[in-house]
C-alpha cells in the first residue's frame, strides 16, 4: 500500500471534507482518503496506482479541483 498527497482547493467546511472523502472513496483501488480542512492535503491510501485523472474527477465531481 502507498499513500499519494494531493491539494484540493477551494473546500471551506467540514461538508466540503465529507463530500471529497466521499467521492474519491469510491474510486477501485482507493482504501482510504484523509482530508485536512486547513491545509487543504489530501493523502490517498492506495493499494494500486491510481491514475490522477479518476482523482481529479472525482474531486471535481464534489466540487472542488485539484491543486
């Protein structure tokens, strides 16, 4: 398993964590997400590659984008 640290920009609250948490969950591959508010760090939990288009997506996806 490896751990792969993005930026998710524009999240303001803790609904904006769970909504990012939530989609990028489930993505196959993904074991689990962790998401800080303040910093805007996003560590995804791995246990295959991931490509950063599915992440991207799905951060999208919740309403954010990647930094």
């Amino acid at each position: 398993m490896s751990v792969e640290t993005y930026r998710v920009i524009g999240m303001t609250c803790g609904h904006c964590v769970a909504s990012v948490t939530e989609e990028v969950g489930e993505i196959p591959g993904v074991d689990r997400v962790e998401v800080e508010l303040s910093s805007g760090e996003m560590n995804v939990h791995v246990a295959q590659p991931v490509a950063r288009e599915a992440l991207e997506a799905a951060v999208i996806e919740a309403g954010y984008r990647l930094g």
